[in-house]
C-alpha cells in the first residue's frame, strides 16, 4: 500500500516536471540541462506525494467529522478541474512538480563550492560540478522563478493560487524559512550546538517546505480553514522528525546507501541531534513527534491513514 | 517635472522597501543586513517608477479613445482599494518594491566572481564583498522568494494578482527572460559578436522585466487586454533601448560617473552594441526604438506624456 502510494507519487511528479519544464534542447540550451540535470537526479519525490495525499485527503471528505463544517469556512471547495478517479484533484501533480522545484533548487544552491561544497548529490555528481558554478547558481534561481510560474497557473481558482503561492514563499523564505535555516545552519558550523539552535534550523531549513506542501496541497483541494490548520500542524512535527531522522541516517548509515557523502555532518561539526543527544534518543524524540502529528489528523477518521502511514515511513527510512 | 516623477517614484518605492523586508535586527541578522545593503545601495528605483507610471496612466482613463472600451474587455477594473490623490492606485508601492526585490536579487547573483565578478556596485563594495559568497547567494534567493511573497498580498484582486505573478516569472524566466540573457550574455564573452544574439541578450537580461514592470503596473490599475498590449509593446521597444544604452555609456563614462567600474564590457571582450556598431549608429538606433515605443502609447492620449518623457530620459541619461 505504502509503496503504491510512494511510486504514485514519484511516478505522477515526474511526469509533470518532464511536461512543464523547458526542454533541454530549448535555446539557451545549457542552462535546460543543467536544470533537467538536477531535477530528474533520482529524487524520491517525497514533498510532492506529501503534498498529494493531502489533497486526496481533503477531495474525499467521507468519514470525517471535519467534512460536514467544510462549506462554512472552505477556501474555495473542491478545485474547479474535478477529482480524478484515483481520488487525486485534477492537476494537483502540477503543484507538487512546482514544489519540487522549489527542493531541488535549494539543493543546488546547497551544494556550491561557497556552501556545503558538496560533489555528489544522490549518487551523481552535482550541477556545479557539471555545468560549472555560473550555470548551476543560474539554474537554482531558475527553478525557482519556474516554480512561481507554474504556481500562477494552477487549476484551481485565483484565489487558492494566491494562498497557495504566500504559503511558499513564506516556507522558504528567511524569517522561519527554508533560507533561515539554512542560514544558522552554516553559522553554526563548528560552534557547539544547542538545542533550541538545532530545533530552528531543522523546522526552518526542512520542515517549513515540508509542511507547505501539504497545507498547499489541502487547500488546492478547497479545505476548509480549520482543516488546512491541522494539516499545518501534522506538517510541523512530521517535518522536524523528518531532519532528526536524516542526522541519524547521516551517522548511522553509508555513503553509497545515501547516495550522497556519509559521515559530512560529523567532518563539518555541525549541530545535529545525534550529536547533542545520541541515536537513540534522537529516534525517540523523531517518533514522539510523529506520533503526535498523527493525533492532529484523528478528526479527519479512516481517511488519513496513508498520511500516517508516509509519516511513519519518514522517520524510519533507510536513506 | 520628469525630475519629480523620478524623485516620487524613488521615494515611493524606498519607503514600501523600507515597510516590507524584514529589519536588519531580525533573526538571522546576517542575510537580514545583507538583503538590506543590497537593496538600499542606492537604486535609482526605475523598474518600480516605470511601473507607477504605467499604472497611474490606466487609473486615469481620460482624455483617450481606448479608456472607453475598457469595461468590456477589462482585467478586473479598478484596483479594490482605490485611487490616491497623486492618481496612484492605492497599493501600487508594493508591487513597484517586489519588482525592485527581483531586480535586486539579479545583481546581487550577476555581481557574484562565478558570473561576473564585480567588487563595485553603485559606488559600494558588492553584497559577496561584505558578506561572504555564501549569505550574497542566499541573499540573492531570498530577495526573489520575498518578491512573490508581497506579490501574493498585494492589494488587487487574487485574478489580477496571479496574472502579475505569471508576468514576473516569465519576464525573469530562461525562455527570452531574465536568466536566458544572462546565459547568453555569460556565453557570449570573449566570443565575436553577432547582432541577433546580441539582440537576444538585450531584450531578455534586461528588456523583459522592464517590459513587465509596466506591464503589471497596468494590470494592476485594472487596465483592459487591449491596453496592458499596448503597454507592452512600448515596453519592448523601451527595454531593448535601455539597454543599448547601457552598453554606450559602459564606453563613454568614467567609473565615477557610473559608480561601478567603466569598460568592463571591453575588458571581458562582451558583445555589445557599441562594439558591433559603433557609438553613433547605436545611439540612433536607440532613439528610433523609442519613438516608435512612443507611438504605441499615442492612442492614451496626453495622459501618456509622463511615460514618453521616461522612455526618452532612459536612452539619454548619463549613468
């Protein structure tokens, strides 16, 4: 069930990257392959399915408590396009397509000599190894400004568009943002860590775009306010479990079973919750909170079992 | 007169700037500052006056033979929230800062030593100088990621405001945008210039977001389709003008003058318009594109005088 849902999700993002982004034989040609490069790297495409089983979540609104008080306070209803016979909102793998350009321009721009100088991302050399570092600095901020491109024209009204587009650039922003975190993160390298430190950078860094993308995926799906707040919060503590488990895979596992460089956050000293409170623990703390993430989606009844079931998976992955 | 325009426009857009990025105490501070520096080094806010002139132009819809058919193909009307005194949408200021967020994150990454390695910007030391190439990157992301943040909260209708987002994105994009130019431009160095890329270079790294400020501007003013057309092609024909102009006073003016270091486009042996044509031929083909960009305004009426006197200050100032 869980790997139906994960190869649904990759398989559908995929397919609308490979649709909306420019070919790579389109002139100027270099930057589309640098940018095709990075996208299609064997991502696991985990924030677009998050970002799905939200909205199939929302668009099946049977079993729920919460359904019945949706048209008081709904953010548009269900989206103009339909719902799919997979149960999935017509045109949602567009969102997640968006999201996941989002991701992976941060990845580029992680990796660059002047960041984490990272060479290999998933077992492939990165963009800037590539296509030289003008090219990969470029193709980030590409994907970027594509991302908000392919945001303005979702299918679903103008204004979850807009709503939908706030709650991104504010997630990757610099003010409890993608760009915060990452931004304390390097300060903090080679200073000791701190716990409320390491807890801003993992809900900043990583969790903030976790997050968003099922709460953007709930309301491309019409949810009511109240619904697209227990999502948020589900998206929180499931976001910061997320970082806690990848600090321990950093520690616990290979360089070859990451596909990328094994061991970096020890070499580098930087603060991570395997360092400040050991494996164990750290996994403690990384299952309490999905537990408690999962509390937050008991009013939507049966129907958000496989969003339990992702959170579960995230914490306990192998890579 | 055009001398109060520009002051306004300067003004107004400082101020929005001023009220919209977070302040330099904010947590993390450093790309706070380094936002900060970049964005107040001393812009001459054309981008955000072009597009308040544009939009003033719409809002007052008199004494023109198009104003009258605006209801019918219109893009949503007059803004919401109103018209100021000055004959300003109400609001405006903040789409005139987004677009000034925007093209400063563009010379922030432009100035970086992977592209073109400026250590002088407007007569200060540039962002990666003062703050390291890790926080100008990040800066220069967050810069873009704060635009569509305030874009997708300005004060227009959610329709009016998806179409802007989409207008800025595509301006800015790799297909004859922002990050195509300045692919070709890269590209192009140290190779024999030919006028169709050339051409290609001008209108994209720097035309198209002039074009789209004044585009969105009278989107924003709830101009007709037939109008923000109009509009268009004048921005077209200014943004290709600027730009050769640029090129011509890279030649004609000392460092001092331009407050960034003079001949650069010779030393790096980039293709420009002065090299493949000479000073004169240049500068006539730069007054002819913007007499004809005039002309796509005549049908406004006198109301379009502001705009026309803006179009032919651009090919004529002296830094």
């Amino acid at each position: 069930m869980l790997e139906q849902i994960l190869e649904q999700g990759r398989a559908v993002t995929d397919a609308a990257l490979e649709r909306l982004l420019p070919p790579a034989g389109q002139y100027p040609t270099s930057i589309h392959r640098a940018m095709r490069h990075s996208v299609f790297a064997g991502g696991k495409r985990l924030r677009p399915t998050l970002c799905l089983e939200a909205a199939r979540l929302i668009a099946a609104g049977t079993n729920s408590v919460m359904s019945a008080a949706a048209p008081a306070g709904s953010t548009g209803g269900t989206p103009r396009s339909g719902i799919e016979p997979d149960g999935l909102p017509r045109g949602i793998d567009e969102l997640g397509a968006a999201l996941e350009m989002i991701h992976t321009y941060s990845l580029i721009h992680d990796d660059l000599p002047a960041l984490d100088n990272d060479d290999l991302r998933r077992g492939r050399p990165t963009c800037h190894v590539l296509f030289g570092e003008a090219t990969a600095i470029l193709a980030g901020d590409a994907l970027q400004t594509y991302a908000y491109d392919v945001l303005s024209r979702l299918a679903c009204g103008p204004e979850q568009r807009v709503r939908i587009i706030f709650e991104v650039a504010h997630a990757t922003g610099t003010v409890n943002g993608m760009i915060g975190g990452q931004v304390v993160d390097l300060e903090s390298e080679g200073v000791a860590p701190d716990a409320g430190t390491l807890e801003y950078i993992h809900r900043s860094k990583t969790g903030a775009l976790i997050t968003a993308s099922l709460v953007t995926g709930s309301i491309y799906a019409g949810a009511a306010r109240e619904q697209v707040e227990r999502v948020r919060e589900f998206g929180q503590a499931v976001g910061f479990a997320f970082q806690i488990a990848d600090d321990v895979l950093d520690v616990t596992q290979s360089s070859q079973q990451l596909g990328k460089t094994a061991g970096k956050d020890r070499d580098s000293a930087k603060a991570t919750y395997p360092a400040l409170f050991g494996i164990d623990e750290s996994m403690r703390k990384a299952r309490e909170l999905v537990e408690s993430a999962c509390q937050a989606l008991d009013e939507f009844g049966a129907g958000a079992r496989t969003l339990k079931e992702l959170a579960r998976f995230l914490v306990e992955r192998k890579n």
